[in-house]
C-alpha cells in the first residue's frame, strides 16, 4: 500500500465518498508539516461525519467485490415457480 493505508481506511474513505485512486492528491509528502497524515485525516473525517473512529465491520476490497457478485449472482437467477399451470387455464379470465 502505497499510503500504509490499512483496508479499514480504504473503507472508511469510500463510505466518506472519496475515491481511492485520488488519495495521493491528499496526501502529505512530507512537504506541506500542517497537513495531517492520510490516516489520521480519514479517520477524522470519518468520526466527523459517521460519529465513531472506525467501522463496526471492517472489510476488504476484496471481500466487498465477493459480496457484491453474491447478490448480483442471487438476484439475476430465475424464480422458482409457483408450481405446475393447467394449460387449460391461460392465467385467468380476461373480462
């Protein structure tokens, strides 16, 4: 990790809204003493805004991605039928 950031701020700064691949913009390259380290300005942030210093559960970008492709995986399958339709009965009648 380039920023020794650790995946509960990765986490942390999604849920702020803040895009990872833009994180070296606020980071402090040792330049610029005012600023705060990247992770202590997430997590300031963060206790700011969601009013606790980390997340309850802190998970992985990998983790996150599994998830994701869980439910898209459930969501996309087929309903089960009802059971079998009579084929006299072409779903009720029209009038």
């Amino acid at each position: 990790m380039k920023y020794r950031l650790s995946h509960a701020h990765i986490q942390m700064a999604r849920e702020l809204g803040l895009n990872p691949k833009k994180l070296g913009s606020l980071a402090n390259h040792e330049q610029e003493r005012w600023k705060l380290p990247l992770p202590q300005f997430i997590e300031g942030l963060y206790l700011e805004r969601f009013g606790c210093a980390q997340p309850q559960v802190a998970m992985t970008i990998e983790e996150i991605a599994a998830g994701k492709r869980r439910k898209r995986k459930t969501r996309d399958r087929p309903p089960e039928s009802a059971g079998p339709q009579s084929a006299g009965d072409p779903g009720g009648d029209p009038f």
